[in-house]
C-alpha cells in the first residue's frame, strides 16, 4: 500500500507531535515536509530513544 503522507520535518522542535501533510511543506510551520516512511520510530534506530529522552518538552 503506497502513502504519499508527509511529516513535518522540523516538528520536534517547531510542534508538540508530528505534523502529517499531503503536500510538500507543514502546513503550520511552513518547513520543509519529508516523506514518513521510514516511520520516525525506526526500531533500527536504537539511539532514537536516548534524544527523544534527552529532549526537553518545553519550547525551545
Ligand atoms: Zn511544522
């Protein structure tokens, strides 16, 4: 099954979760729309989970 949704590709920084569009950039932040697939929990990225808890949730 093909998908043609996109993901925000600044959306850890710019937004609380990730921004999915059908077009080529967010529609809420104007960045730059990258193709989800390979989902962005990629369970071959073992250090995904490390900066993810290393990220702090505020802004900035
Ligand atoms: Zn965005």
């Amino acid at each position: 099954m093909h998908s043609d949704i996109r993901v925000c590709s600044n959306w850890e920084h710019a937004h609380e979760r990730p921004v999915y569009t059908l077009g080529d950039r967010c529609p809420k932040c104007d960045a730059p729309a990258e193709n989800s697939a390979p989902p962005p929990f990629d369970p071959t990225d073992r250090y995904g989970e490390y900066r993810r808890r290393a990220r702090p949730d505020g802004p900035d």
